[in-house]
C-alpha cells in the first residue's frame, strides 16, 4: 500500500543517505567520552515514529545554530525513523546506543519511552505532548531524576480546548470519532481527556482502540458522514493514523481535528497544539546544558506555552463549513 503519509514525506526520504552516513561515523569512532571533554562533534541521535525529520527536530537544529554552535563541526545529527511503526522503536533505540550517540533526542512519548528503556547511561532529551511524570519518564519537572529530561506541552489542559474548539468551529458536532494506538499510553490518557471533555460538551466520543496500522486503515476507510461528524486525531504518526484521516477527510468529507499545525498545512482541516519547531528550539538549550556537562537529572523539564490554532479554510469551505468570524478571530493562523 502506498500510504497518504508516503506521498507527504517522500522528499524526506533522502534525508536517510545523510543518517547512513551519520552511523557510519559513530561506528568507526566508538564509544565518546563525556560530551563536556569532546574534541570531536557531539553525536546526536535522533529517535521518531515519523517518515523523515519532524518540526521539532528542526527546531532543535537550528537552536543549536542559533546558539553558536556549527552543524558537522560542533554537533551532527542523525535519526532513525521508524516510519510510523511504533514496535519497532526499541530496537531503533538500542541500536542508536551501540552506534555510540553522545545524546538522544526522543520526538514523541513512545520514542522517550523507548529511549528511557534502552539507557539509563546516554543523556535523553526528549518532546513529549503530555505530562512526563504522570507518563513515567521523570521523577519531577523540577528534578527529573535519572538521565532524562526535555520539553513538554500541557495535553491535559490542550486535549479539552481542542475539542472544545472543534465544537465551535462545527456546532453541530455530536458524534467525534478519535482512533488511537491501544498499546500507547500517552495515547490512552488522551482518550480520557477527550472523554471527559466530550461530557462536558455534550460530544459524544466514539474510541477506536487499534493495534496495527492495518487495523487502523480499515476502520478509518469505513468512516462516514453519516457515522460521525468529524475525527480527533492523536498526537504522534504512530500506526499512520493521522494519514489515514487526513485522507479520509478528503475521501468521505469529514473533519479531522489535528494535532500539529503539519496536517493542515497539508490538507488536513485544522489543529490547535503547541508549536512543535518551538519545542525543539527550547530542547537546544537543554542539549547544549548537557554538551556543557551538566546532569540531565538536575535540568529542568521546560513547557513549551506557545500553542497555535490553525484553520485551512480552503478545506473549510470544500467540506461545506462556514467558521463564523469569531472562531476566526482567535486563530493564530489561517490557511486560505
């Protein structure tokens, strides 16, 4: 199957010669000393469920840019996209450890998690969109307490306003389908909040627990209008479900609800979250902390607050949704 995100990220394909490269600089180096000592460019591995580079891992470039610091000679990155399969992260994850990475940077809850699994010794940096504590990765955001630390967005206070925004954008919004991956914990405390919410709304919310991408395929391509009036999207590519409703809103004309500013620049309908490129901005800080040789168990978890509401009004007005002026007000961005 040639999948919706494929098309999206095929020239981030090429992206991969680069991590070719990259691993085969690590190999012959061997394991590095710490990153304070360095005499060499600090190895940064980079771990997603995405095809190619996310917005915060060019974030977390070019504040390291922005910091002074020169991509080749002071630091190189190199990442392992697991391509929207999220089982086979902690093997993307270990193997990234045995290539000698001085530092891992974990674009998501379920990379963070399988990073935290696969060292307790390498410095992890990670972007997670709920609470790290509550997810298991730190002990505090104050003293995160191990070899993790990184940047995180408040989902538990975003997932109810998302919603709540998707109902004003659409008052007739009843029924709201939100498909997630049901080995995911991130993604099943996001289901609680979308359920809480929907009460509070009077949404109902139709969870759509999958395992497979196959699985998440299949109930995806049966989606409706006349089942649903729109779909919540989670947050990580994991399982390539935001693809699938991204097709099937132009499919079936249905709304899907995004998580990252990334869908509707795309095509897909809207989205309101924290703005990722930012997040990966403020890990640079931390990273060159660690490069400075501090402890990440002494750094503190940082919230990314700059959240973004993004409408593409050209789907808007293709699904036969007309946003009233107030609702477009508020938007930080619209795509026209």
């Amino acid at each position: 199957m040639a999948s919706v995100i494929g098309k999206q990220f095929t020239w981030w394909m090429r992206c991969t010669v680069a991590a070719v490269v990259f691993a085969a600089c690590l190999l012959a180096q061997g394991v590095a000393p710490a990153v304070a000592e360095m005499r060499r460019p600090v190895r940064i591995g980079a771990l997603t469920t995405s095809w190619g580079p996310t917005p915060g891992e060019v974030g977390l470039r070019d504040g390291l840019v922005k910091l002074g610091y020169r991509e080749n000679q002071d630091f190189v990155i190199g990442t392992r996209f697991t391509s929207g399969d999220g089982a086979t992260l902690p093997l993307a994850a270990r193997e990234l450890i045995k290539m000698g990475v001085d530092i891992m940077f974990a674009a998501g809850a379920a990379p963070a998690l399988a990073a935290q699994q696969a060292t307790s010794r390498v410095p992890v940096v990670f972007l997670v969109e709920g609470d790290p504590v509550q997810i298991g990765l730190v002990s505090s955001y104050a003293r995160p307490g191990a070899n993790l630390t990184g940047i995180s967005s408040d989902e538990t206070a975003l997932a109810p306003k998302r919603l709540e925004f998707f109902k004003r954008m659409i008052p007739e919004l009843r029924r709201v389908m939100f498909v997630f991956n049901a080995l995911d914990r991130f993604a099943n405390l996001q289901a609680l909040s979308y359920r809480r919410a929907g009460k509070r709304l009077g949404v109902e919310l139709l969870e759509r627990p999958v395992r497979t991408e196959a699985e998440a395929e299949a109930v995806v391509s049966r989606v409706g209008k006349t089942e649903v009036d729109g779909m919540l999207v989670t947050g990580m590519a994991d399982l390539n479900i935001p693809g699938f409703i991204l097709q099937a809103g132009a499919r079936a004309g249905v709304p899907g609800m995004f998580t990252a500013a990334f869908w509707p620049e795309r095509g897909g309908f809207a989205s309101y979250a924290a703005n990722n490129f930012t997040s990966g901005r403020q890990a640079a800080r931390l990273v060159e902390k660690i490069m400075r040789g501090e402890n990440p168990a002494d750094i503190p978890v940082e919230v990314n607050n700059e959240i973004e509401f993004v409408i593409n009004l050209k789907v808007a007005k293709s699904l036969g949704l007309e946003i009233s002026p107030e609702v477009l007000y508020q938007a930080h961005r619209i795509i026209r």
